[in-house]
C-alpha cells in the first residue's frame, strides 16, 4: 500500500527507480559456477587414467611398435634402444616389438643385417614362417617366396621354422654359415670371408656376381631399380655372369654383358630392357 504521507506524485517518483534497475543474473553466475567443478573433475579423471596407463606401460615394458621401411633402390640403418643395428637393404619393411622380457623383430618385406647387441632379454627375428633366436650375434636375413636365407656372420644363431604351428627341428648356425630354410627344407653351407663379401655386398651399395645365370642376375638388379630386366629367351637367360656392379647402374651392366655375350638389348615402351640372343652372332663366332 501507499505510504499515507506520500503524495501520489512522490510515491511514484519512488517506484520508478526500482523499475528503472537492471534485471537480476544472480541464477545465471550460480549456475555456471557449478558447471567449472564438473569440467575440473572430469578433466582430473582423464589426466589420472592416462597417468595410471603410462606408469603400467612403464613398469610392464610395453612400448609402441615402430616400423621402419626402404623403398626401391634405398638403404637404411636403424638403431634401436638396446644398441642393436639394423640396416635395411632396397624395398624392405620391420617393425620392433620390444618389451620387459623380450626383444622381437618382424622382417616383412626384403633384406636385414642386424647387429645383435648383448642384452638379458633374448632377441629374436621373425621373418615369414622361420624364427632365429641369439643373444648378441651378426646375422643377414632375407624373406624369400617361400623361405627364409639366413646369413651369419658373427656369434651363434638357433633357427627354427613355425610352419603350420608345427615347429620343425631347432638348427644351430654359427659364423661363417649361410641356410635356407623353410617349413621343408634346411640347406647350410660354409661360406669363406670373401663370399660372405659378396653376398652382402649390398651394404656397399654392389652386387657381386660370381657365375649366376643372367636371368638370376637380371633379378638381382631389379630388386634395386624401377625400370626392370627382362630375360623370357632362355638361351640367353642361362649364361653366367660375374663381375661387382652398382645397385643403380643397370646400363653399365647391361653394356659389360653385350660386350661378353652374344645377346641384344631392347628397349620397350615402358621404359624398361629384354634381353636375348643374337642367334647370329653365337653361330659366326662358333666359326
């Protein structure tokens, strides 16, 4: 009610104020000012799982799996926490998987030489089917369509193939021997100091031919080269070879082998060579 002692005039001139006064926001900053203890809690809770997480995978050993890869015609050395070396030849791929107990690496694609450094946890190599095992060794490992070509170098390595989750007989190769080895075969030879050279020469950036046929030579340059040797004619195709060639430099053999042999060189329209015998020149130079 009016204030009997207000005129009509004062007591409006008094309400007009009030009115006048911008609305109340009080609910507005209450409200928000309980959703900030929320956000806070629940970015706590993100932050205390990721820690637990990181700490187990501290303590258990469990670290990512990096994988490492070389494309046509390139090398690569890698190394790892341990020590270990890896250099990766042309057109191969790994990944590491290392944890608390145990050190493992995948060859999926292509060639590796690992320098095994010593270390309490095993180190094995997985290539295709076939698992190799050492403690610190030197060892060349190439996948192959079907097997594995196992190259030691240094120290001792135990192979063993996994085929069909039936594990075959645990060989035991040591420096200087070289085996192929497969769900159904184990081949091992003894390989002197200048032939492991050559069959790792391309650490070196070489191939080295001693009296392959020039089909397996011509396989052997296109592992590290785009354009491609084609050798379908099988006269020409069963000559032997020999001689240390750069990776890259298909033209300078191709060049060493028609000057040697009685073969042509043809290029095709992608780009690429066939080679095949010049039937010819063989019969005039039988005569």
């Amino acid at each position: 009610m009016r204030d009997p002692a207000l005129s009509p005039q004062e007591a409006v001139a008094a309400i007009e104020p009030a009115l006048e006064r911008e609305p109340v926001i009080e609910p507005v900053i209450v409200h928000r000012r309980r959703l900030l203890p929320q956000w806070a809690g629940l970015a706590a809770s993100l932050l205390l799982i990721v820690s637990i997480i990181s700490v187990m995978a501290f303590f258990l050993g469990v670290a990512p799996a990096p994988a490492y890869a070389t494309g046509i015609g390139e090398r690569r050395v890698v190394m790892l926490a341990d020590g270990t070396r890896i250099e990766l030849n042309t057109n191969s791929s790994i990944t590491v998987h290392y944890a608390a107990g145990s050190r493992r690496v995948d060859l999926e694609r292509g060639e590796a030489v690992f320098r095994i450094a010593r270390d309490a946890r095993p180190f094995e190599v997985i290539v295709g089917q076939v698992h190799l095992r050492s403690d610190g060794a030197e060892v060349g490992v190439r996948l192959l369509d079907q097997s594995a070509r196992v190259t030691v170098t240094r120290g001792q390595v135990s192979v063993q193939d996994f085929a069909e989750e039936a594990r075959s007989a645990i060989h035991n190769l040591s420096s200087g021997s070289m085996a192929t080895v497969s769900a159904t075969v184990f081949r091992m030879t003894s390989l002197s100091d200048e032939e492991i050279r050559r069959d790792l020469a391309w650490r070196q950036g070489g191939i080295a031919l001693n009296g392959q046929t020039l089909a397996e030579a011509a396989l052997e340059f296109n592992r590290y080269n785009r354009r491609q040797i084609h050798v379908a004619d099988p006269l020409a195709g069963s000559m032997h070879v020999g001689g240390y060639f750069d990776t890259s430099d298909m033209d300078g053999f191709l060049k060493a082998v028609v000057s040697t042999f009685p073969v042509r060189v043809s290029a095709e329209a992608s780009g690429d060579v066939s080679v095949t015998a010049d039937r010819m020149q063989g019969e005039a130079s039988a005569h």
